[in-house]
C-alpha cells in the first residue's frame, strides 16, 4: 500500500495546508510546536533505506552449518545453544515467498526462540516479533502492524520470536521468579543478543538495523525494551501496550467483571445485548458511517435508554433495566475507588461494545468472560510472593491499600510505565505507538495517558514528535478486527524514520472483504488528531478525510491513583556510542 509520504503528496493543496498545521503541532520540519519549541527531522542514518529482495546480502555459511555453532563466547552474558537448523521452503514461509533457514533454540534456563534467515535478499535488517496474552508459545510466522509491507515479504529482514520462558499459556509460571523475571523483562532482551550473534554468524556481518513489532504483550515488550535497553532496537513498533500490566490485568478486568456480574449474581449484559446496545451509542455520538472517529469526545448516557415503568426490552424496541445501565456506567468510567480515583488509567471507549463479546460479556448470563480468566492467573500465580489458588476476579478491592498491595512490589517487574525515554532518543532510536479505539481488552485511553506523560517527560510536543509518535484507530478492536479499517504497514514507516529521518505524518489503513479486495481506506493522524470528513466524500475513501485536532485528547487528565513513573531504578551512562546500564532493581 502506499506509504504516508506519498499519499500526502497527491492530496489537493488545501488538505496540504491543513497538513502544515498537523507538523507545526506535532513538532514537523523546523515549524512551530503547541508548546512554542520546534522541531527538526532527524537526519538520514548511513544505512540506505530498505529495498526489496533481488539484491541483498548471502548467507556466508550453509543452513545446516549454524547448528553445529558455539556463540557461547560471543555472548558470554546469555548461555544459549540452538536446537537445529532446516531449511524452510519458500512455499511454507507465512511472512512471505522467501526460503529461510529456519533456526530454534533455547536461553538458559528455558526460553525457546525461533529465527528464520533469509537465504536471500537480506537487506541487513532484524525483526524481532513479540507475542500476545501471557505469552507462553513462539511465533515468528506473522508482524501485527506490516500489513503489505514489501521487504518483509520478499525476505529483506531476519525475523524472531521467543515463548518468554515457558511453554504454556497461563501464569503459573510466575511462581518461579526467574521465569517471572524472563517474563517481564528479560527475555527479549536476551534473544536480542542471540539473534544478533546467529545472524552476524550466517551472514558474515552484523545487522545494519534492528526493530521491534509487537501487539498487547508484545507492546509491552516493546515498551519495556525502549525505557530498559535502549540500544536494543533502532525502530519500535508498540500496538495496544499492555505495559500498566499489574493494574490492568487485576483492576481494570476486574471492574468490568464485577460490573457485569453485579454482586456476584448472573450477567446483567450478554452478547444478545451488544448489537443494539452499539446502535444506540452510533446514535448518541452522532457517528453517521457505523464509525466513532473520537470517541473519547462522546459523552452519551446510557441512562437515556432506561426502559420506562412496565416496559421491557425486545429486539425492537431496546431499552436497558436499572441494572444495566449501572453496568454501563461503570464500565464507560473505569475502576475508580470510593473518591472516584482511578485504579487503572484507562476505561472503555464509546462505540466498543460490539467487540465485547466473550470478553467483557458472556453469551450466556452465568457463562463466563476472559476478562475473569486473566484476572484469576493474574491474581493468583502472579503479583504475589507465593500462589494463591482460591482468589477469584471477586476478592480484587478498590481501594487505595488494595491498589498498593497488589502493584507497588510488582511495578519493577511486570510493568513498563517509564515515560523519561531520552535514553532511546539518544541512540536515535523511534517508536510509533498505535491502538484501536474499540480495544476491548486494553482500554486505549491509558496508552493515550502514557503518551502524554513522555511529551511531559521529555520536554513537550515537538520534543517528543521527534523520536515517538501515537496513531489511534477508529472502531478498531484489540490488535485488529472491529468495525474500522486495521490494515497498514507501521513497519515500512518506521523503517524510513530510521534510515531516512521521513517522521510518519499519517498510517494508511485499509479494510478488505474476504477475497482481499480493499473495501476501504482511512488515514490516521498522530495524536491528538482524528481524521475527519470534511470533504463530504465517500466515508470509506482516505481521500474525504483531512486532520481535526480532538480536544478532548489534547484535554485529557485522569484522577489517578498510579503515576508513570520507572518502577525500577537504573544507573548509567552513555559510552562508545551506546548506553550502558551499570546497575538495575527488578
């Protein structure tokens, strides 16, 4: 698909000015910034922009050779050996038509990775992919924000993944404090080492250039990776962050299953409800094409819809009982303690409701919702010193002394909330952030909050647009799906960021019908712009949309028990061309 750049060149001279505002904004070239600084692009790397596969660099060594390899000395800081070494066609390679070697193999004590090598057209770039849930299984088959991205499907990047350092799906391997140590902030660290020193080994050179791409847990590595190694990656791609992880995986789904199971009794929502209920608030927030371009600026009550005496709700005529619309409220504002502070910074969105089936709802009114399982393995193998096999979603408390037993010991272990990155500026690094404003898993609202901490942190808007920017998605549901366009290539982007100083000034997004013809197309604008139809076009033409600020995104504050702050402590300094980490808490 075409990349932003491009697209804004044959946009009309009207939407170009209108553009001029965006930079000017959000720290563009040399213009004036909301916060009187400016901004500069970042001058070009060295390294040529990535091209596709028909040059590149040969492996330097045959596949079935790197097996046999010990790279014990070339990284004396992470014990791994590789499992074996094979050739993968390029028929069977899911990230594009590519022959691989496809490697495995193991960091101590038990974090499995997989690597696969390009056995050509390697363009001197590494992919490491993260995982999703509590991670638990490996895959490098697919990059959730590279959608058409042509490098990584005609092989100009070695690609990797690891498991985390277990092999199953659930927490209790968090009752091991290595394993829980590997989980929340170790691994990726380590398979970044890895990987660099296979492929240095196949190849006969080093990586050019390193990136990042990971959705839900794995924007929680990437975010972990940015404030704690940041030298790590050149470019991170961050989607749907679960970095506020303690909070969120306790609080915030706890609150939606205590709000939906009120007082311990049967659903007061299920499925059946979600589509009428989604009808009602398109309705309120006056969205016009089935989209909430910013939702966070839609106040509708869902009092409004409070049947009347006698009546009762049919599938023609919705209304909501006392209780439902309780559990409406309650969900729209996020668990909050008895002084109406928030316990998670973050709480659903209008216009999500149809994407919470099976996770905030049930299909049945006594089934059950994932929303309860995360909260079960969360609370009872994972925040504190020993197991806790009999708490339940029901025992969470929303309290102040509730919030500092369960996330002040583990905000150094688990949660990736440090907003001062001039670590990872400094070594050039850049980082898109993105996520669907229908995430019915991970409230976008607290990845907006965590963004508007880095520009307080490091210096203001144009400071911060320089090296990080945040693209929100309309209607999009957790790492895609929904109701909005989810297609679009963030990697292609932050690879010209990196090699050629091209900030991203939108992401294209596109939707496709089920033989993948593109039905739709859709800019996003980096925060706190929405896009807009202004031209009275086609909705679902990127061509009727020009940049709107949302105020109610450049307004945002929160009543906030937490902070973003470094729930660890770190030591140290920037030497030969990299920054060293002397000492650290965790």
């Amino acid at each position: 698909m075409p990349l932003p750049s491009r697209w804004f060149r044959r946009k009309t001279p009207a939407v170009l000015a209108t553009l001029a505002a965006v930079l000017a904004l959000v720290g563009g070239t040399g213009m004036a910034s909301a916060d009187g600084t400016t901004g500069n692009a970042p001058a070009a790397a060295p390294a040529p922009a990535v091209t596709g596969a028909s040059s590149g660099t040969a492996p330097a060594l045959p596949c079935s050779g790197i097996a046999s390899l010990d790279l014990a000395a070339d990284v004396p800081g992470v014990p791994f050996e590789i499992s074996s070494a094979t050739e993968l066609a390029a028929g069977n390679n899911t990230l594009g038509n590519w022959a691989a070697c496809y490697v495995k193999g193991v960091i101590a004590p038990q974090i499995h990775f997989e690597l696969r090598l390009p056995e050509s057209g390697w363009q001197s770039n590494y992919l490491q992919v993260g995982c999703g849930g509590l991670c638990g299984s490996v895959n490098t088959g697919s990059a959730p924000a590279a959608a058409g991205c042509v490098p990584l499907t005609d092989g100009a990047f070695a690609v990797a993944s690891s498991d985390e350092g277990h092999s199953q799906g659930g927490g209790l391997f968090s009752t091991d404090p290595t394993l829980r140590a590997d989980f929340g902030y170790k691994s990726d660290h380590q398979l970044a080492q890895a990987a660099k020193a296979v492929i240095k080994k196949y190849y006969g050179r080093a990586a050019a250039h390193s990136y990042f791409d990971g959705c839900s847990q794995g924007g929680h590595q990437a975010l972990t990776e940015a404030q704690r190694y940041p030298d790590d990656f050149d470019g991170i791609i961050a989607g749907a962050p679960a970095n506020n992880f303690t909070a969120l995986n306790t609080f915030s789904h706890a609150w939606t299953a205590q709000s939906v199971f009120l007082d311990g009794g049967p659903a007061t929502l299920t499925t059946a409800d979600l589509t009428p209920l989604h009808e009602a608030v398109l309705k309120g927030c006056a969205a016009t094409d089935g989209i909430i371009a910013d939702p966070l600026g839609c106040t509708w009550d869902p009092a409004t819809l409070t049947c009347r005496a006698g009546r009762t709700s049919t599938p023609g005529d919705f209304c909501l009982t006392a209780d439902q619309v309780t559990t409406l409220h309650r969900i729209y504002s996020g668990p909050t303690d008895r002084h109406g502070k928030l316990l998670y910074p973050g709480y659903q969105l209008r216009g999500s409701e149809l994407n919470w089936a099976g996770v905030i709802v049930p299909a049945e009114a006594t089934g059950t919702t994932g929303d309860i399982n995360f909260v079960r393995e969360t609370l009872r193998y994972q925040v504190f010193d020993s197991p806790q096999p009999t708490l339940t979603y029901q025992d969470i408390e929303f309290t102040e002394a509730y919030y500092k037993k369960i996330v002040r010991p583990n905000e150094g272990m688990y949660d990736a909330t440090d907003p001062d990155l001039k670590a990872f500026k400094a070594t050039g690094g850049k980082l898109i952030l993105w996520h669907g404003l229908g995430d019915q898993h991970i409230p976008a609202v607290g990845t907006m909050a965590y963004y508007k901490a880095v520009q307080k942190a490091m210096g203001g808007t144009a400071a911060t647009a320089g090296f990080a920017r945040l693209f929100l998605l309309p209607g999009v549901a957790h790492c895609g799906g929904g109701q909005g366009p989810d297609d679009f290539d963030a990697l292609t982007a932050v690879v010209d960021w990196v090699t050629k100083g091209d900030a991203p000034d939108s992401l294209m997004t596109t939707s496709a019908d089920s033989t993948g013809k593109v039905t739709a197309t859709r800019p996003v604008y980096p925060f706190p712009y929405v896009a807009e139809n202004t031209t009275g076009g086609p909705d679902d033409e990127a061509g009727s949309y020009t940049p709107v600020t949302s105020t109610a995104e450049a307004g945002l504050t929160l009543n906030w028990l937490g902070s973003f702050r470094s729930g660890y402590e770190t030591v140290g300094n920037w030497a030969d061309g990299k920054w060293v980490v002397t000492k650290g808490k965790a």
